[in-house]
C-alpha cells in the first residue's frame, strides 16, 4: 500500500492542480452548439483561455461575464443576467454552461436563483438550455471540475425515458477528463464493432479532434454530443465508466433510472480492456470480432518486445488521479518500479496504486534527483524541471510544447501498444551503459605508431 503524503506549504511553486473552472470549460465543449460562459473577471477567462489554446491549439469560444471592481463590491447578478440575454439574442445556442470563479464564489453569487429569474423574465430564449454549476478556483482541481460539468449537464438535463423502441442497443459512456481525441474514436470502433450505439458525455473526438470547421468563425462549439442525446440517456441498457472520478454520475443515473454501470478504470490495462470487451460482447449477444482479438495479440507482443528495457527500471508520475492511475497501472505490468505519483487531490484508490509514495501537492515535490529514476510521466511544466536530464513523456495537461495531443492513443490494445512503444524508445535512446569501456594499458595511438616508426 502507499504512503500518501499532503503538502502542507502556504506557498506554490511549480503548480500540477489547475482551475476547475478550466476543467469545466473543457468538457463544455464535449456538448454540440455549447458557449461556455464564465462568471468573473476577464482575467479569470484570459487564463482558461490561454491555457486550452497552447494545450490543443485550437480556437476557444469562450465567454465572461466582465466582473468589474464596482460589480465585485456591489454584486454581478445584473452581468450574468446581461452576458445570458446577450448569448442568447445573438447566437441562440443550444446550451450555455455558467461556471462560477472563486471571485463569485466569496460574493455569494446564487447564480441557479439568477438563471431561474432570467427564464421567468425572457421565455423567449427557452430554446438554449442552460445549466449552472459551481467551479471555485480554491478547491478542487481540473479533474474534478470537468467531472462536475459532466455530472451538472447529465443531472439537468436528462429527461425521463420515452420507452419507445429502439433500432439499436444503447449505453452511455461517461469519457474522464484524461481522455484524448484518438482515445474516444478508439471506444466507437469497439461499441460499433458489436453495433452499439453510444452517448459519449463529453464527445471530445469531434469538437477537439483538430479538423478545419466549414466556417471561418463559430461562436459556440463544433462538434460534440447534442442536447437531445443527453436527454435520452435514461433509455439507454447500460453505463461504461472511464475514470474514477465520474462514477458518481454513473450512480445517480443507476438510482435514478435502474442503468446498470460498468467500471473500466482508464483502460490502459489487459484486464480493463478485456472487461469492457466482455461487457459489449455480453450487451449485443455478438462474438469478439477478430480484428480486436488480433489488437489484443499485438499489445501482448508489444509487451514481450519492451520489456527489456522498461523490467525494474524507476518512474514517477504527475499527472491528475485518474491519468495516474491509468500509467501507474501500464507500468506495474512491465514490472516498473514506480517511485513517485504526485497529483492534485485524495481520491479513492490512491492508496493503493504500487508505488513508494503519493504525493497531494505540485510539482516542487518532485524527486527528479532520485537514484535510477529513468522517466518522468508528466505536462510540459514538469519537463522544464526535469529535461535534458531525465526525459519526459508528455501527457495531461497543459502539453505547449508538442503538437498533436488531441492524437495520442491510452486507450484500449491500441493505445496501451502505443505508449509501451513511447516509453520504451525514450528509454532506448537515452539508456547508459552501466559498464565504462575498458581501456588497455597496451592500446597505442596512430600518432605513436608514426613516432616509433621515425626512432627505427
């Protein structure tokens, strides 16, 4: 079991927890025709805004309410009540998510009293739904803040099942913020492998996936899920986790509606992905297409090839919980030696990840002096701290200095192929021969060969 040590400093050096705001913003946009609206200051928005963009290199439609020093004092319930008429009177989006900063959170901001005012006093704009959540910048983290948008969304919007018959089997698929692009197409192969219909929340696989939109400039999001998938998410037959940190959603839509849920951690293990093949082939009555079985075959033989140089060699980890357990789980299979696992928050299942330690702090706390440490799984800032002199492997967020995140694969025998193939060729290319070269006392030059050649 690990050792889970909090950091208790009054001072944050080289921060790994972000705004859940951020969080929450990002999985705003795994809903189609969505405008994220901030409640705060503009520079609360310019941050998210800044960050999201370096990390996927894509515009971000984001919008604030503009709090100002005299509606920090006074209180901005008219600027949310005037950002919402504006949103809606000229774009008419089909959502609109309002998201609170930690500077409406100390006002007192009710902004579910405020949103209920604007529908009574403008059932003109009926039409663009809205749902609230809270999201203060001092507590909580990325991950939990996407986590909350997701659970926010479902919980207000769901709509009771209509019990009319469907042509196919659905489930819905609650996708964890550590989650990329690639990773979501690789879960609609395997559901469309056993004709599956799934209600991704959020679909992150076509808002973010890096495609060129039809227009020059869209106001709300490009892609995603749309409202009316999340409202028949209680016909669905089944619920599929992927990450810890939602399965309160999956619960509530369990009591809620009778769905059963099945958890699959981040699916960067044999056992988690053979589960949720199991899981689609039991649902659909259909047998394990051999494409899949084949996929299984070739992780196995991706296993075989880089264990040698992953066997007993030292990592740590830096990532949110659910990311960290995912690479945590990889490693131990290669029979890593995990020395560190530095995260934003104490969630369930830490303690037991294989590991010396977990730490509940930033990235100040990470050993990058450790004996043998050999590769550090973590976001750009991490690999700032630690490069030239150990490599890291980027993942989770913010990754400014790479492009193409959205594309990198965790997911299933595909992704775990992938990044066992990652690791191993930074740790080929950087390995050090643990034995010195022998010199001979005998060995002579060119140059004294030419000296004794001149004294003869």
């Amino acid at each position: 079991m690990a050792k889970i040590i909090k950091q208790n400093t009054p001072l944050v050096t080289q921060p790994l927890r972000t705004s859940p705001a951020t969080g929450a913003i990002l999985a705003s946009f795994g809903f189609r025709g969505v405008i994220p609206l901030l409640h705060g200051a503009q520079g609360c928005s310019a941050f998210a805004k800044v960050f999201l963009i370096g990390h996927l290199r894509e515009p971000i439609p984001l919008q604030n309410t503009a709090i100002d020093q005299v509606s920090a004092v006074m209180g901005g319930d008219d600027n949310l009540t005037e950002a919402l008429v504006t949103l809606c009177k000229k774009h008419g989006p089909e959502l609109i998510t309002v998201m609170t900063t930690g500077l409406t959170e100390l006002q007192g901001t009710d902004i579910f009293r405020v949103i209920s005012q604007f529908k009574r006093d403008y059932p003109q704009y009926q039409a663009s739904r809205i749902v609230a959540m809270h999201t203060p910048d001092f507590v909580g983290s990325m991950q939990s803040g996407f986590a909350f948008a997701v659970n926010s969304v479902i919980k207000q919007l769901v709509k009771e099942p209509s019990l009319r018959p469907k042509q196919r089997m659905q489930v819905n698929v609650l996708c964890s913020v550590g989650l990329t692009a690639a990773d979501i197409d690789t879960l609609k192969r395997y559901l469309d492998a056993f004709d599956i219909e799934g209600i991704f929340a959020p679909d992150l696989s076509i808002s973010l996936d890096g495609h060129l939109g039809d227009d020059d400039f869209s106001p709300t999001s490009i892609g995603g899920t749309s409202v009316l998938e999340i409202e028949m998410m209680s016909e669905s037959d089944a619920t599929i986790v992927i990450g810890d940190s939602l399965k309160p959603s999956a619960v509530w839509l369990e009591k809620r509606f009778g769905i059963a849920y099945t958890e699959i951690g981040m699916g960067m293990s044999l056992e988690d992905v053979d589960e949720l093949i199991m899981t689609l082939s039991a649902l659909s009555g259909k047998e394990v297409p051999s494409w899949i079985t084949r996929a299984r075959q070739r992780v196995q033989d991706a296993m075989l090839d880089s264990h040698f140089v992953l066997t007993h060699e030292t990592f740590s980890i830096a990532l949110e919980p659910d990311l960290a357990k995912g690479y945590a789980q990889i490693i131990a299979a290669m029979g890593g030696h995990i020395h560190q696992v530095i995260t934003t928050s104490q969630e369930p299942g830490l303690e037991a990840l294989p590991c010396d330690e977990v730490i509940i702090g930033d990235l100040a706390q990470l050993d990058h002096h450790a004996d043998d440490l050999r590769l550090v799984i973590s976001n750009s800032h991490a690999a700032v701290i630690c490069e030239p002199d150990i490599p890291v492997l980027r993942a989770g967020y913010p990754v400014s200095d790479r492009f193409g995140n959205m594309d990198i694969r965790q997911f299933g025998y595909e992704g775990m192929r992938e990044r066992l193939f990652a690791m191993a060729n930074i740790m080929a290319v950087t390995e050090k021969e643990d034995v010195e070269p022998h010199v001979s006392a005998y060995r002579f030059s060119a140059d004294q060969v030419k000296q004794n050649v001149g004294v003869a």
